[in-house]
C-alpha cells in the first residue's frame, strides 16, 4: 500500500486546472463545473486526477484508458485492474488517496468544533465513554481519532450507510495502536492513524497490515 496526499494552500493556477480537467472524463467535468464553490471543485477535481496518476505510475497506463466504476454503494474502483484498490478523502485543504493490492478506506478530517451529542448518537456505547471519559482539552481531538478510524472502517467495507456506525468499535491507545472490534463475521481488516497536519486527523483502513510509515506528498505538476 501507498498513501499519497496534496496540499491545496492555495488554488491551482489557471493552466493547471485545465491540465487537470484534460485528464478526467466529461461526467467528471460536468460534476466539477457545477460546484458553487472553487475549492470544492478543486477538491474533487485533484482527488480525482491523484488517483489517476497513482494508477499511471503503477501501471503504465495512459489517462485515456483509465476508467472508474463505482460499486452498489458507490465506492470508486478501476476497470480492468482487479486486484488495484483505492479510496480518496479530502477536507480543508488537504486531499489524500490510499491504494494497494486489497481494500482499502481512507479518511481526512479538517478539526472544526463539535456537539458531542452526535457521538452517543452514532458511536457504539464502549465509544462514547471512551471519548467522555478524556479530559475537556483531549475530547476534541479524540472525536476526530475516532470519527476518521470508523469512517476509514466504511469506507474500507464499501457498504456505505448499510453498515451502522455504531456497529463496530474503534480505540486508539495511548501508543498509536488501534484496537478494532468488527461486527459479526467481519474479515480481519487493520487501521492506521497518521499525523498529516496539527490542525487535521486522518485514518486508513485495510484488509492487510501493510501500512506505509510516510506519505507521498504531491504538487499539482506531479499529476
């Protein structure tokens, strides 16, 4: 497995953003064209042209045979490339990407106030107390430890809202390490935690344990 991430501080130039919609097909445009927002666009646009580049470099593909499908749920995967899993996560300014040779999920959150209220709400019971039990200054950011770990865990599955949030349990340790209790029947799957950015949490998810220790960070003109 690879992760790779790109850092929009600021938004592509001109050239660049037409570079990048040269690569994506017209379904992709359209969608982009019709965000209100430019970041938005942006976002989805480079996580887009991200995955296609890592799907270049690893196979040698040209961007014109390139095509993503998506699931029952809706979660994306190459055509024609069996055994190549990916899944894309983007907030603030941050879009990430994860691929490797089994399923994989990925998460980045941009770490914004809450109302805690929704973790009894969607979190299992082990979770909420988990989270209640840290102190007033540690809550915050373990809300976002454990949103990004369990919306990793969904996106890993690909079963979208027909697997409960609260149908599982996540715990970070004190050390990095991440105990996971699946549901029922549940194939053996692993979630990392990484340190993108202070002001970020981020998790992945997948069927092996073979989490990379660094993150490829890539430029616009990489893509």
């Amino acid at each position: 497995m690879k992760i790779y991430a790109v850092y929009m501080n600021q938004l592509p130039k001109p050239d660049q953003f037409e570079r990048m919609m040269a690569i994506v097909p017209e379904e992709k445009r359209e969608k982009v064209n019709r965000y209100r927002y430019p970041e938005d666009a942006n976002r989805t646009l480079i996580g887009d042209v991200l995955a296609r580049s890592i799907i270049r470099e690893t196979f040698g593909l040209p961007y014109d045979r390139i095509t993503f499908t998506a699931g029952r749920y809706g979660k994306p995967s190459a055509e024609g490339l069996p055994d190549f899993h990916f899944n894309i996560s983007h907030s603030g300014s941050w879009i990430v990407c994860a691929a490797g040779d089994c399923p994989v999920g990925v998460d980045v959150e941009k770490i914004k106030p809450v109302n805690f209220d929704i973790a009894e709400r969607f979190f299992s019971p082990e979770e909420h107390r988990d989270l209640m039990a840290k102190s007033e200054s540690e809550r915050l950011s373990y809300f976002y430890h454990l949103w990004t770990m369990k919306e990793s865990f969904v996106k890993q599955a690909g079963k979208g809202l027909s697997l409960p949030l609260d149908s599982f349990t996540v715990k970070l340790a004190e050390d990095g390490r991440v105990s996971l209790k699946t549901p029922p029947n549940y194939p053996p799957c692993y979630i990392k935690t990484y340190e993108l950015d202070p002001d970020y949490k981020m998790a992945v998810c997948s069927a092996a344990p073979d989490f990379p220790e660094e993150i490829v960070i890539k430029g616009y003109d990489d893509l």
